[in-house]
C-alpha cells in the first residue's frame, strides 16, 4: 500500500487534504507539531481527525519556533480582531502578522525526513492560496521549490529509490470549495479547529472567538458553501 | 552591519564556518539544536564557541528528530565503529547510519525562520562535500536547491527586502583543509566536538572514542594538516 505523510494540524484545510490522500488510496501517517502555538487545542483536534480517518500512525513533533518569533501566533504579537487585514487578503499583497517565518518551510522538512523514513513518496500538505495567498508559502512555486530540493536532500531520492512528491490539492480552492470537497470526502467538521485566538469556556474546554481572520474566513466559507459550522451547533 | 545566521553544531566544521562568517565582517547569531542527540555535549561546545567568537546572540531550539528515526545519531541504531565505512567514503557512493534524515534541510528552515524575523541575508552551514560526500544534505546541488526555495517561501524576500544567499565556505575543502583554515582564522579548537559516541569519563565529562567515524576523520585531518589535536592533549 502507497503511503503518505500528512501534514495534519488539526484545521479544516489539513483534514480535508488528508481525507483526499485517503480517497487516494494512501496509507496515512500524520504529523503534527507542538510548535508554541498559542491555540494549542489545534493539537487535540488533530489527535481525534487522525483517529477517526484510521491513520497509521500520528507523530507529534516538538519542534519550539517561539525562540524565532516574530508571528502572532507563537509570540506576544496581538492576533488582529475584526481588522481590516482579513479583508484585504487576496487582492493585496497583505502578508498577515498571523504568518509563522519558514513554518511551512519547516514543517515540510521534518515530513521529509519521516517520509524518507518509511519510504512514503507523498507528503500532503493542505496549503491554500486563495484565502492565504498572503502567505508566501502556501504558493504553487514554493511547492515545487520544496519539492525539487527534496529530491536532492535525502538518501532515498538520491539512491534513485523514491522520488518524493509534495501533495497540495487545495492549493486552488476557495474555503467554499475546500468546506464542500471534505463534506464529500467524509470529513467530520465538528473536529476541526480554526480559531487562533480561543476564549476559555466556564466549566473548561474553549469556544472559537469568531473575530480573528481565521473565524471570518471559516464563517464565510461555509457561508458561501451553504453548511452550517457544526462547530456552533 | 551585515548579519548571519550561522548553524553551530559544536563541531569543527561549523566553528570554522562562523569564523569565516566573522572574517567577511557579519554580526554573528548562531543557531543550534537540541534534536535529540547521543552526542548532546555538543551543544556545552556549541555555547562555549559562540561566547568565545562573540556572538551577538545563541539560539538553541528543541527540535525533536527522535521520532523520525532511522539514525545512529538519534535512535538505537549502533554507531559504527573501526568500521569499513568510514575507509569506503567518498569514492563509493556509501550513506552512513549516521546520516540523520533531512537534518540539513530541517536545520537550514528553522535557520531561514530566524534570518527572517531579524533580517539577516546570509546564512552559513559548515557542510562539507569531501569527507561527509556519503550525506545528500551536503552536497553544492542541495545548498542551491535550498537557496532557490528560500527566496520564494518567505514575505520578505517574496516582498524583495531580502535575497537570502545560504553559504557553505567550507564545501571544497578536505577535513585537513578546514583544520588549517580555523587554526588561521583563531578557531580554538579545544572547544570543538566531533566524536558521535563519546565515553563518559571518571568523574565526569566525557571524552572521544576515538573510533567513531567522525573521530578517525578528525584525526586523520589533523594529522594531515601537521596540527596536534588539543583535544588529546
């Protein structure tokens, strides 16, 4: 059976690319990171989409990037409530103080070295360009970048005995599109997290704050998909 | 001033890398990892050299790489010893068991993360292509490749603030060669660490085995270069 190393943190986007690796056909081995994020319940998330989508297995790294700073999403940065920056996404070229330095960057490469590991030639990824087109790296040409270097990188490539490929099927989908694509593919809404900036609910446990861009881009594609969230049922 | 992020591992060829760095008059911010190592006394060295040659800063960043596996350096894999690999490098297409998967590539993302948030544009990795030719990772063809990747995954070099340039001063040259060239440039050699497996000594710390394949290619260098290792003395 083909295998595959998913980049899965525990978001909409992650779990909908690891439900198309599985429509694919792959064997599915999750990877997620304990990188600092402020909204670390995103793991807990990932933790439960990898059991009920039958993964393999599911590697949690500890990988620190709050020694780098400079996002603010691992540092003492304020993630923007309700700002105009959401709106401005896409057309303008905004890059969002939510962006993390090289983290997808990073992220592939530890799926890269696992993926060498366990001989998987694919490694899903589920960045998008259309509501993060602020983001240089969930672009197609940093993809393929990635993808080129990866083959000079390992062992197995170099052997001739892999030749990686770097999966991003919803590189070209609206948020709409990607809610629709993981309702088809069985994904369980419910489990997903999108929030960066989580409110404590009395009694424990967290509820979403429905202001950062990440709330208003997830509202407004299923909005447009014709769902509603399961997560404020 | 001009700024450097430079990837310090507490051996020879990254304490030479840096004080190439520091000739070419870049302030200095050394980058090391804890990853899991056998060799973890590495990192005592890697503070040691980094306050000895003034750097403006030290990072050391828990990155786990245990979980990936597949490496003498990280897992229960034996580290050869008096070994016919060490003797087979370099005409012989052999990859050590020591070889850590994507570590390079792992190693330079978190270093481009950091030359981002504080605008260095270089980068310095003391890879070398002669007695290590059995690592992909440290090959010209993968340092482009890398470059090349850099440039489009992040906001300041997509917005064209930055171009970063990832140098390997050290790629061409023979392990002897590199002995020679941090003993001109005042690298205090004593400070540096190359064994894999080092041997815990009577009443604490540690010492080289000697027979590891890092240590024979160290010897062997300064053996060549007509220097005495202080390390022995």
């Amino acid at each position: 059976m083909k295998k595959a190393v998913i980049l899965l943190s525990g978001g909409l986007d992650s779990a909908t690319s690891m439900a198309v690796a599985r429509s694919e056909g792959y064997e599915l081995y999750a990877l997620s990171f304990d990188y600092g994020q402020r909204h670390i319940n995103e793991l807990d998330r990932a933790k439960k989409i990898a059991e009920t989508m039958d993964a393999q297995k599911h590697l949690i790294i500890n990988a620190d990037l709050t020694g780098i700073g400079g996002s603010a999403l691992t540092s003492d940065i304020e993630v923007p409530k309700n700002s105009s920056e959401a709106a401005k996404r896409g057309s303008e070229e905004v890059i969002p103080v939510t962006y993390v330095p090289a983290r997808n960057t990073i992220f592939l490469s530890f799926a890269l070295g696992w993926a060498e590991v366990i001989e998987a030639e694919a490694i899903f990824i589920g960045a998008n360009a259309v509501d993060y087109s602020g983001y240089p790296d969930c672009r197609p040409e940093f993809i393929s970048a990635f993808e080129d270097m990866a083959n000079l990188a390992t062992k197995v490539s170099v052997e001739g005995k892999i030749k990686f490929r770097v999966h991003a099927p919803l590189i070209d989908l609206t948020k709409a599109g990607i809610i629709r694509k993981g309702a088809e593919l069985g994904v369980d809404h419910a489990l997903t997290w999108s929030c960066y900036d989580p409110v404590t609910k009395e009694g424990g446990g967290y509820v979403p704050c429905g202001g950062c861009d990440s709330c208003r881009i997830r509202a407004k594609g299923f909005e447009e998909a014709g769902l509603k969230d399961p997560l404020f049922d």
